[in-house]
C-alpha cells in the first residue's frame, strides 16, 4: 500500500527557544472530551507530539505503517482557559496519557499545564462540585515529529451522515473482505466489499429532510467516485464516533480520503487514508 506521506509535502517543525518564566495551561470543564479523543486515536498512534501555541493545541502524526494519518485540532478559544506563553512541543506516549486520563471522572474538569522547559506535563482533575482534586504528573518525550503539509483540496465528493451509522457499516462490511469499496454517484453513496463468504453491498441515500439533523445524509458531488480502502483503519477511525453525531467524509480520486469527526465546540480530528490501488494483492 502506499505511504500516505507521499501525498503531502513536508513543512517545519515548531521552532522552541528556551526562555524562563513562561508556561502552558488548557483548562477544559467538558474534561470527558479530552478522554473521548484520546480512545478514538490511542490505536493508531502510540506516541505523538502535542503542538502547543496562542491559537491552541493540534497534533499530527502518522501511524506505524504510514498508510493513514491523524491530525487533531483544539482552539484555544474552546477552553475555559488557555494560555501558553510561547510555541511548545510537548512529546507523549499517548497510551500513558490514555491511562493517567482514565483516572479522571466522566464529568471532571480537566486542566492541562507545563512549565517552560520542563520535562514533565501534569494533568489536574476536580470533580464538579470541586471536593476532590487529583494530579498525575507524567514525563515528557523528545519526539522527532515531522510535520506534513496537507494541501487543501476540493474534493469531488463529500458525505455527512451519522456517525453510528458509518461505523456500522464498517463493522458490518468488515466481515466480508480486508479491503472496502466506496461509491458515490447522484444516487447515494455505496459501500461494498467482497471476500471468501460472499458479497456485501450497503447502499445509502440522501436524506436531508429528518427531524433530528444528526440523523441527515448529505451529498456534494462534483463527480462520481469510487475508490477502496482498509477495513483496518476505517473501524480504528469510527473509534471517534463517541465524539461526534456526524462524520465527514471527503473523496477524490488519488488523493487521501479524509474522515473527520467535530470534537464538541472545540475542535475536529481528521484521519487521512491512502486509497488502495488496484492491482495491489493487500
């Protein structure tokens, strides 16, 4: 399969110049985003750099087989506080970080800090009614992160429908072959897959005009399209389903697929796929 770096161009680093006196806090009272967020990437990527700056926190990384890539955006102005002085990469092993956050309650708020040069981040939570407070302090990694730029891009087809459903279909599909078809046309949006057991086809329709919006199935097409991807990714990307009623969905043909899920009024994570091509036996 193709690497996914070969569709972006490489862009700079975040340059730190070590300076006294500055810090980082990202203060979040819907702490159980923070939680949610770091279950739907874990999976994927076991360490990664947190990039840190006056506009908020993002993250991106490539998984270990660099066929899909993640990228995570905070702003700033979705927390309740943020201040950081100047740029910081902070470097984690996301599986530690995932198992000091599941430390926190569902409804604590989560408070984020680093002193400036430190080696250690620390993670604060308080309950809501703030009779008890908890902090784990955890070390920080030297990670050569490679930032890739990702050109923006208007694709031929985009999809947003219900996350549950989406991930659904992937399970469900899943059963049938490694590898997933997806089809957009006028008509709807098709997945197949195919594989020792048999055939299986889902196909969806657009439907804008439900009660509930989350419920919708939208569809702007440029162009028909249709291009396979792994199962693999595709179900580790619904992990974020929790995050989201809606995904996202943006196709064009030889470019990634993006599949991007909102995190509450904050931000959005976006996984990136490499399409498989066609003669490939993966």
């Amino acid at each position: 399969m193709k690497s996914i770096k070969c569709y972006f161009n490489v862009s700079g680093h975040f340059i730190t110049h070590k300076k006294s006196a500055k810090m980082f806090e990202a203060r979040l009272v819907q702490g159980n985003l923070f939680k949610k967020l770091l279950e739907s990437v874990k999976e994927l990527l076991n360490e990664a750099t947190w990039d840190c700056s006056d506009t908020g926190i993002q993250l991106q990384a490539m998984d270990n087989s660099h066929v899909s890539l993640v990228s995570v955006t905070l702003r700033a102005d979705g927390f309740d506080k943020f201040r950081c002085d100047r740029q910081l990469a902070m470097g984690m092993n996301l599986t530690s970080m995932s198992k000091i956050l599941k430390c926190a309650g569902n409804d604590d708020i989560i408070t984020m800090k680093a002193q400036d040069n430190a080696d250690t981040v620390t993670f604060m939570f308080e309950s809501p009614n703030q009779d008890k407070v908890s902090d784990y302090e955890m070390k920080l990694m030297n990670l050569d992160a490679e930032h890739l730029g990702i050109p923006e891009t208007d694709y031929a087809a985009v999809i947003k429908m219900p996350s549950a459903e989406f991930q659904r279909v992937i399970r469900d599909l899943s059963q049938f072959g490694d590898s997933l078809m997806i089809s957009v046309t006028k008509e709807g949006v098709k997945f197949s897959a195919a594989g020792d057991i048999g055939v299986g086809n889902i196909k969806i329709a657009q439907n804008s005009n439900v009660d509930k919006e989350e419920e919708s199935v939208t569809i702007e097409m440029q162009e028909p399209v249709s291009l396979a991807f792994a199962c693999r990714y595709l179900n580790m990307f619904t992990k974020a389903s929790c995050l989201s009623n809606q995904v996202c969905l943006s196709m064009s043909p030889e470019v990634p697929l993006v599949v991007e899920y909102n995190i509450g009024e904050i931000g959005h994570v976006r996984y990136y796929l490499a399409p498989k091509i066609e003669d490939e036996d993966s």
